[in-house]
C-alpha cells in the first residue's frame, strides 16, 4: 500500500504539465505503484478565492476512490469556517492552506486562527514550502517560500494542530524540527519530494536523527515526476516494516486517525 | 525532476541526442529511466541508457569497449 499525500490535479499557469487530468493522475499512479493520492485542486491556488475549486474537487474524487480531496481554506477570506466543516464532513484527510500564495502572513492572526480551528475538528493541515525549484520559476511567479520559522510559530500556537508540510528540504525540516518541543515535532510531518536521496541521501541521514516515524511518502505530481520518489524510498533498500511506514502507515497512524 | 521536462527535450532535442546521467543524485537519474521507459520504445531507452555515449565517445572510454 502507497499513499501519495501530495499531488495535484488541473492546469499549473506557469508552464505546460502533461497529466494533469484525473485520468491522467490515475495513470502516472499506476505507473508508479501508487495506491492512493491526496488531490489539491491546483488552478485555485492561484485564484483570488481558491476555496471556489473545493466543489470541483470533491466531486472529482466522489467519482474516483483512490482519489481522497485536500480542500483549500483561506482564513482571510469569509466561508472559510464553512468549508473547514465540509472538509470534516465529507472526510477530507486533510485541509491545505499556501499563505503565501494567498498573500497572507504565514504566522499571522489568519493562519493562527485557521490551525486553532483545524486543530479543534481534527483535521490536519497541509502546507507546501514550494511548488518549484527557484531557478525554473516563472519570471511572474514571485510567491515566497513557507519560512521556517512559520511553521515553527503555527505548531506552537495549538496544542492540537497537525501539519503535513511537503515540498520541504533538509535544512528546512531540521530548522523547524529541531527548533521545537518534542511534543511540537511529534505533530509534524513531512513528506519526501524535496528531500534528496542517494548518495548524498538526506533521507537516510532524517530517517536516523529525525526518526522514521515523521514522514510520509509524497511526490507533487504531476509537477514532479513520481517515479522520483519512489526511486528514492527504493534505494534506501529498507526492510518491510520501515518501508511501509514511509509508504503508508505513518499517513494511517498519524494524520488519518 | 518537473513533470513535463524529458518530453521537452525530447522534443526539442530528439532522442539520438540525450545521454543519462545523474549529477550525482542517483534517486532523480533512475527515477527519469523509469519515466523514459512509458516514453520510448525499448530500442530508443537504450540510445539514452548507452548507445549514444557509446557512439560518441572514444573506443576505450568504456569498460565494455
């Protein structure tokens, strides 16, 4: 069993993707030995009122079992309590919310008030660092990067907030980890895609000071190739337990309880 | 490695015109092989796995040579 926490479905405005349709998603995840894929609407991510792709997006994967709805919620913005309890509803793994694309303070009163309120329905919160590398941005894509010390401050705020930050690097993950209490620490978690692998392997060296228990398999297609992180978790040749872990069971035990 | 990279240089490029290599990231190197696999027919693959180094390089360069 894999789960994909982080991939994305419809156009990407700042370059061509291939496969960015439900079908084609279901196909690269085939492709790659993919089971289940946490799907964020990516057009809206981009819009002034992103949470207008939930819709969308809900109805999307009501048609496709394998596909599990990451609804957007935009704190600044009024019916974000409403979809926060939809999400709840309709079972949503997880809700994302990308302040920088949304022009909000990643540590301001908005996103304070959004992880208190996802903290109290127990739902996890999913944050990317970046969609891109730097150097292949859009000259017109000028979002900044989730600073660490963001994600440091939201954690803190509620007791009762998980967050899944993708898109993360190893220096990202160790400022914030080790920057926080190991009650913090244990309600993060991190996805794969942007930690690099062999022969340098920041994944292994995570793996041994951070602990396996925190991250979780994740690729960002199809704005990434997934075979990149399959390739990755595949080389660190782990035994069956721990590599399940990665794959799915830290996603089960962790975010989905 | 962004999802739509290889067919741009295959395409601008053409298959007869890329070599592997991994910049010492081996994770992002194999995963574009596998990728390459659903793009290419298995004769064009092994123009990117070795043949057009083969051809380009000096006799010798190679272990196999």
């Amino acid at each position: 069993m894999r789960i994909d926490v982080n991939a994305f479905l419809g156009a990407y405005p700042y370059r061509r993707v291939p496969g960015t349709s439900p079908d084609g998603l279901l196909q690269a995840m085939a492709r790659a030995g993919i089971d289940e894929a946490w799907v964020s609407h990516l057009p809206s991510l981009f819009w002034r009122q992103p949470m207008e792709g939930n819709a969308w997006l809900y109805a999307t994967a009501a048609r496709e079992p394998r596909l599990k709805p990451v609804p957007a919620l935009h704190p600044g913005l009024s019916g974000w309590e409403g979809a926060l309890g939809e999400a709840a509803d309709r079972a949503a793994p997880a809700g994302r919310c990308d302040p920088l694309y949304y022009g909000l303070d990643p540590a301001g009163p908005e996103m304070r008030v959004l992880a208190a309120a996802c903290g109290a329905a127990h739902l996890p919160l999913m944050m990317a660092v970046r969609l891109e590398d730097g150097r292949q941005r859009h000259p017109n894509d000028r979002a900044a990067e989730l600073p660490a010390a963001a994600v440091r401050a939201l954690i803190r705020s509620d007791e009762d907030l998980r967050l899944l930050i993708t898109h993360a690097d190893r220096g990202f993950i160790e400022e914030v980890h080790f920057g926080s209490t190991p009650e913090e620490a244990a309600r993060l978690w991190w996805d794969v895609s942007w930690i690099w692998g062999a022969p340098e392997d920041h994944l292994e060296t995570l793996l041994g000071t951070i602990g396996i228990d925190r991250f979780v398999f994740g690729t960002g297609q199809p704005l990434r190739i997934p075979e990149a992180s399959v390739a990755k978790v595949d080389l660190l040749d782990l035994a069956p337990a721990p590599r399940a872990a990665i794959d799915s069971e830290n996603t089960r035990g962790g975010l989905l309880r | 490695m962004d999802g739509g990279m290889l067919e741009a240089c295959l395409e601008a490029a053409g298959v007869e015109r890329l070599l592997w290599g991994t910049d010492l990231t081996m994770d992002t190197g194999w995963a574009k092989l596998r990728y390459l696999e659903r793009l290419l027919s298995p004769r064009d693959l092994e123009l990117v796995q070795w043949r057009n180094a083969a051809r380009i390089f000096p006799r010798g360069a190679f272990p196999a040579d």
